[in-house]
C-alpha cells in the first residue's frame, strides 16, 4: 500500500499528515507523539479517531505540523488523520463524521480593529 495522505486545518495550525500499513508508530516533525506532545490529553485527541475505528496500531502515522498552537496543533492532526482513514476506507465515513472528527471548525481568531485595543475591547470611558 502506498502513502496517503491529508491535510487538516484548526485556527492557524495546519497538519499534513502521511499514512502507510505499519506497526502503529505515530512521528509529528521527526519526533516522536509523546515527545511532540508531552500532554496526555493532546496526545488523546491526536489519536481518536484511530481509537473510533479499532485500527490503533495497523498503520505508520507521519504528521508534518505548523503554525498555530498546542490545542490547534493536535485537532487539526486528528482532522488530517480522520480525512486519510477515509481515503483508506470510505465505509468508515459516517462513524467518523458522528463522532464530529471529518468537520471542519470554522472558528478562528477575530482581527484587531482600529481604534481598539483589541477585537472588541474598548478603552475606558472617561466622562470627564
């Protein structure tokens, strides 16, 4: 079987992710998942959607991962993840979008505008 791979975006984080049969080792930027992300449940959430479908150690993992942060780092990998196990297999299609793994979040950070210190902060009303 050859490489397949996907691609997943969460806030400014973007993940692309390269899936082949193996041993179940999981690589994020040439480090290993636990060493990538020391926190357990970063860790959980990379995995999901392998757990989802019973299929946690039958496939090499290797996620190239940029921008963003911790969180938005890790859901955009479990989107990428989630995207290639549907390329693999589409039947699993519908057990992944149930548990909310093949959505997309839209939701990113609002701009600065001007005049304000932030997005919608105001500075403090001074009447006199």
């Amino acid at each position: 079987m050859e490489k397949i791979n996907a691609i997943g975006r969460r806030k400014a984080a973007v993940a692309r992710v390269y899936l082949q049969e193996g041993s179940g080792k999981i690589v994020i930027n040439k480090k290993e998942l636990q060493d990538y992300f020391p926190s357990k449940i970063s860790q959980i959430i990379v995995c999901q959607p392998l757990e989802k479908i019973e299929c946690m150690g039958k496939y090499d993992i290797s996620l190239n991962i940029c921008g963003g942060g911790i969180k938005g780092q890790s859901e955009a990998a479990r989107l990428a993840i989630a995207r290639a196990l549907v390329k693999i297999n589409p039947e699993d299609k519908s057990a992944l979008r149930a548990a909310g793994f093949i959505t997309r979040d839209p939701r990113v950070v609002e701009r600065k505008k001007p005049g304000r210190p932030k997005a919608r902060k105001r500075f403090q009303f001074s009447k006199r």
